[in-house]
C-alpha cells in the first residue's frame, strides 16, 4: 500500500492489545495505517522499531510521513520487574518520537500521547476529572507523569493531545489483566477463583470505546490539552463476577489471597469524561454487562 497516496496514521506499539483495535477502526475510516513494533511481528504494514533509538525513530518517520500519530508503544504491566525500564521507555522514549517529529519537518494534523489514569494515584475524588493534582504512587505511573510533563513542553511545536485511558478491557486482552482472568475462568467452566478486594469500585470502558475516542480525537480541533477517556460509571468486581455468573448460569467461589490485597487500595474510583464528551458529544459508551457478554461468548 502507498501511504502518501492517502491520510495516513502511525500508530506505535501497533501490537499491542490497544495497537490492533486501532488498527482496524482507523482502517475502516479509509486511513492508511503504518505500525511500529519493538520485535518482528505479522502486523502487515510495520515496523520494528527501538523507541528510544532517535535514528530508527527518525527513519520509520520521514519513510512513513504520517499526517497522524498515536504513541501507545510504552512499558505498561504496573509489575514489570524492571523499574528502570518505564523511564528509559516511557519518558525517554516519547522525547525521542517528539524531538523526531519536529526534526522531520512534517506538518502533522495531530499527536495523541497517551498516558493512563494511574497517574491520579490514590485521589479521594468522587469523579475523577482533569482538573484532579496527579499524586503517581509508582514506577508505572510515575514514568507516565514525567512524560507528559516531557509533552508539555511540546504544546507550541506540535498538535498534540494527551490522553489519561481509565481502566479498559475487551476480546483479546492478556488474561494477567483481572477481567480477563475472571471471564477465563467462566469459560473454562472453573468453580473457583482467586483475588483480592471483590468490594473496590473501577471505572471500566471498552477497548472499541477508547479506540474510537482516540480516532475522533485525531480529527477534531483540540491541541494541548489532557483529556480522560473513561465511561464516567464505576463498577465493582463483585458486580463484574455476578454478572458473568448469570452469563455462565453458575455460581463461583471466590478465594482472598492475601498477597492480591493491598492494605491503602482505594475503594472507588470514577472518571469524568465530561470534557470528553464535550468534544465528541456522538461517542457511545457501552455498558459493562454488554462488555463483558462480548468476552464470555466471543472467544476471550
């Protein structure tokens, strides 16, 4: 495919669990989409691609000379064993695509930094929204609020948005993810399960919501802005399992372990996605029971 013949968007970490929903939504918008990845993949039309290599960044770029971009490619499991790697990634990484960027020359319709909810930490808030300090409580979200603070400093170069994703799943996700390993063990028809809190509240979206946000985010006319991309509803794990128990038309025993459990968890967490809404005032948000109906019968 010749991506200068039509609007083209690269999207890196393009294999990843949101990579691919993105793929396929922009692709349908009649979007020529280009991939990176950080090793060899079947992903037609990408790229293997070391984020933090400012030489390979700036080939991939000035090959592809998209008119969008959208950075999902980050160090995003909260246990990853290695500390040091979310910074080298994540805030290094993303100065690297940005001083590319501007070093290209291009003139890019949009850049979608996305960031995560994680950086808010333990807030107390009711509804979380843009407005809330960020108080980060670990590496993960730490490295994600130094790189925005690293984006920032962009805002009078490039058209850029940041996004802060609450909690998402769908068809597909890593089952080291909680929802996913609860739909798993319905679907294999286990009796019973381990985890922590079943009493905690999240803010849970679709993978498809969050895509579709960040594509019409792409073509509307806000830059320099930071914007949550959640559902606005807050929902308990123990309403997560209920409901796959009436899906599956069976009860399941349900296990703490101790080591799941975290003594300063937060017991409810809620997005605001008024200014979300606000700028996509068409984008549906898709109830957890349907969510979760999708992955119990599709495959998940």
């Amino acid at each position: 495919m010749d991506s200068h013949s039509k609007t083209t968007a690269l999207i890196t970490g393009i294999d990843g669990f949101t990579g691919q929903y993105l793929k396929e939504t922009l692709e349908s918008q009649g979007i020529c989409v280009v991939g990176t990845t950080h090793s060899h993949s079947n992903i037609e039309n990408s790229h293997v691609m070391d984020i933090t290599d400012s030489l390979a960044v700036s080939k991939v770029i000035n090959l592809v000379k998209p008119n969008y971009i959208i950075h999902l490619a980050a160090i995003s499991f909260v246990a990853h064993a290695d500390p040091t790697e979310f910074y080298r990634v994540n805030v290094v990484g993303t100065e690297c695509l940005l001083k590319s960027i501007v070093d290209s020359g291009l003139s890019l319709r949009k850049v979608i930094i996305c960031s995560s909810a994680n950086v808010y930490g333990n807030s107390s808030a009711e509804k979380i929204s843009e407005n809330i300090s960020p108080e980060p409580v670990n590496h993960y979200a730490c490295s994600k609020m130094a790189m925005e603070k690293i984006t920032a400093n962009y805002f009078n170069r490039l058209p850029i948005i940041i996004t802060r994703p609450f909690n998402y799943t769908g068809v597909g996700q890593a089952e080291h993810f909680l929802v996913p390993k609860i739909v798993a063990h319905f679907k294999k028809g286990k009796k019973k399960i381990e985890l922590g809190n079943t009493d905690v509240y999240r803010d849970f979206s679709s993978v498809k919501f969050v895509v579709e946000a960040y594509a019409s985010l792409l073509k509307s006319n806000v830059t320099s802005e930071i914007i949550n991309i959640c559902s606005g509803h807050s929902y308990s794990l123990q309403q997560v399992v209920n409901t796959l128990e009436k899906l599956a038309g069976y009860k399941i025993e349900i296990f703490v372990n101790p080591d799941f459990v975290r003594a300063d968890e937060v017991k409810k967490i809620m997005g605001d996605n008024s200014k979300l809404l606000s700028i996509i005032p068409d984008l549906q948000v898709t109830k957890l029971s349907e969510i979760l109906k999708v992955m119990y019968l599709n495959g998940q």
